[in-house]
C-alpha cells in the first residue's frame, strides 16, 4: 500500500514536469513580449489598467450598438464616448477610494462604498442627463430632480463594478495570505528537517569521541589518531552539505562507507558490512544522513551484544517510481534471542519524522524479523533524480 502511494506521486511529479515542458514551445517569446508568460495578476497595476480599459471599452461598444440599431444617429456616438469617459474617470477617483477602504473593518468599507457608489451615480446621472439633452434633445429642459433619470442604471453599472474591483482584490489578498502561509509552512518543515539532522551529530559524536577518549588511555595512539582522522572526513561531509539538502543515494553510500570505517576501528571483524546497490538506483536523491541512524541502530542491537559480532546487508532497488531501501541485520549472536521493535532508540524515531517531513504520506516505512533472525527496516521514497526523465 506504502508502495502503491509513493509510485503515485512520483508518477504525478513526472506528469507535472512534462507538463511544463510543454509550455516551452515556439510561442513562448512572443507569448514574453505581451506579457503572457506569467500568471495575469502578477503586475496587480498592471491588470487593473488592462480589466478598466477591457470594461469600459465594452460598455462603449455594447451602448453605441444598441443606439445606432434604435436610430439614434451619429451623435449618439458622442453621446456615448462622453459617458464612457465619465464613468472610466469616475471609476479611477473610486479605485483610489477603495484602496483605502479595503484595509479598513468590513462594516466601514461596506458602508463608505455604498454612499460613494450613491454620490458617484448621482454624478454620473447629471452628466448623462446633460449629454442626452445637450446631443439628442437640444429642445429638452430637465429640472431639480430629472437630472437622476438615470441613477438607477449608473448605480446598478457602478455596483457592479465595486463588486468587481472588491472580488478581485480580496480574491488577490487571500492569494497572498496563502502563499505566506505556505512560505511560513515550508520555513517550519525546513526548520524541523534542520533540527532532526543536527539531532544526528551529537548522539554519534558521544559513542566515537567515548572511543577515542579510551583509545588515548589505552596508548593506542596510532588507532586514536586514525579514528580522528576519519571523524573529520565524516564531519567535514555534514557540514559542506545544508541539513536539508539532498544526496544522491551514492554519495549518502560514501558517507555511510566513512562511518562505518570508524565503527571498524572499534569492533574490527564483528562488524561485517555488505551493500548491494542496483544500478539504476544509484541516482536516486534522498534526505543526506537519513540512513547513518539505521546503521547505528543495527550495530547498536546487532553487533555490540554479539561476542560474534554481526553482519548488515544494505540494499537498494527500483520498484517502479519508487526505491525500496532496507536495512538488515544478523541479529544478536545466533538468532535466539528476540528482536524488540519497540527498542529502535532515538535513531529510528528520526527517521520517521524525516521522512514524514519530506515526503509526507507519499513514503513507505515498516520493521520485521528478517530471514536472518534480526532487525529489517524498510523504506520506499519516490524515485527523484536529476535527469529530466527517466525510464
């Protein structure tokens, strides 16, 4: 099931990458030069002049179509352009109103915008009345009150516009609000990826700085001083690398090949390493350290109560989307004594938070007794490399 889910997202990642790559086709300079290349509300300046001019610009054609098919002569042309400005003017002056209000409590923005939506169709009546008698109807006096003949019309055409211009921008505030929160989300998750990798050193440096510290008061200088050595190569590794970052599987194979080296010094041939890597999995990334804790914790309970020692097998192979990884061990001595799942320390529980970090339910993870009476813990990731595709 772990492995059914983790395919899944590998093949929905390979969709979306293909999907990109599709959009990177002949049309894309020219799609650059007109701005069509980034999502529209990129340049929230930008859309609005372009949504004003589109709005207005519609509302000319749609009203100059309507007249010139009621006869109402070339004038009405006129007629029309003049409210169109007014109400392009008018819309800027109310824009530059709610700006201010967007940010104030939703009562107090409802409550200005509907006494300016009022006012400016009052303005917007005068105007149109002024027009229709000054272009069309030379002989018509309107008085007092005739000059909001239209106010029910403009109000309506202003509502909407408010409604519009208000949809948008709390529709574009709540994209941010989003997009931060993601920000602050993805922040945290690295954050908390950071601490359980830093969580790694200290618990190795006290067992291999508690061995060299007994090396020195047995004389062993020489052993001492080959341990250090390779504590430095492995320390440098863990710092040049972010505790974030990902490995490929073979570089994370080198790093496990330097640790085990000074675990060599300590236990000499009861540690018998053995790794069997597919090559088509020799490229696969994943969090860097993920699998040191898993070869601590097999030579923890495998190798230390063993007079014997034991062997550890890791291998690695491709499931489909997914690398199947496994960690075994011979267990304690010749297999009679039980392995306690419950007993896997702070290694193994690191690593199911850093898998739950980076791969969240897309991740497989499970322990059993293995064929060799000890200790197995499994792991399916997707199948990430650098390749651009993959077979």
């Amino acid at each position: 099931m772990a492995s059914n889910s983790v395919r899944a997202l590998a093949e929905a990642a390979a969709q979306d990458r293909a999907a990109r790559s599709r959009g990177k086709g002949p049309a894309r300079p020219f799609l650059a030069g007109v701005g069509l290349d980034r999502p529209f509300f990129d340049d929230k300046n930008r859309a609005f002049w372009v949504l004003q001019s589109i709005g207005w610009s519609g509302y000319f054609f749609l009203r100059s179509i309507s007249g010139l098919a009621n006869n109402m002569g070339a004038m009405f042309l006129v007629h029309v352009l003049l409210l169109t400005a007014t109400g392009y003017s008018l819309t800027l002056l109310m824009a530059s109103l709610y700006r201010r209000l967007i940010t104030m409590r939703a009562m107090w923005t409802v409550a200005i915008s509907l006494a300016t939506v009022a006012l400016a169709a009052a303005a917007f009546s005068f105007i149109e009345t002024w027009s229709y008698t000054t272009f069309l109807r030379p002989d018509a006096r309107p008085a007092r009150f005739e000059y909001l003949g239209a106010i029910i019309l403009d109000f309506s055409i202003l509502s909407a516009w408010s409604a519009l211009y208000y949809g948008i921008n709390y529709y574009l505030l709540l994209e941010d609000e989003i997009d931060q929160r993601s920000q602050l989300e993805s922040q945290a998750s690295s954050a908390q990826l950071a601490m359980l990798r830093y969580q790694l050193n200290p618990h190795f440096l006290f067992n291999t700085l508690n061995s060299i510290s007994t090396l020195v008061l047995l004389k062993q200088t020489e052993r001492a001083n080959a341990m250090l050595s390779r504590l430095s190569s492995f320390l440098r590794y863990t710092l040049v690398n972010e505790p974030t970052a990902k490995v490929t599987l073979v570089q994370e194979v080198e790093t496990l090949k330097l640790y085990l080296e000074i675990e060599k010094m300590r236990f000499e041939d009861r540690l018998r390493p053995h790794f069997k890597i597919d090559a088509d999995t020799i490229g696969a990334r994943l969090p860097s350290l993920l699998l040191q804790p898993l070869i601590e914790n097999a030579i923890k309970y495998a190798v230390t109560p063993s007079e014997n020692g034991a062997d550890i097998w890791l291998t690695a192979r491709r499931e489909g989307r997914a690398v199947r990884i496994e960690v075994a061990d011979s267990g304690p001595g010749d297999g009679s004594v039980p392995i306690d799942a419950q007993s896997t320390g702070v290694g193994l529980a690191n690593i199911k938070d850093r898998l739950a970090q980076a791969y969240g339910p897309a991740h497989g993870y499970s322990t059993r007794q293995n064929e060799h009476g000890g200790f197995s813990v499994i792991i399916e990731i997707p199948l990430e490399t650098d390749q651009k595709d993959f077979s």
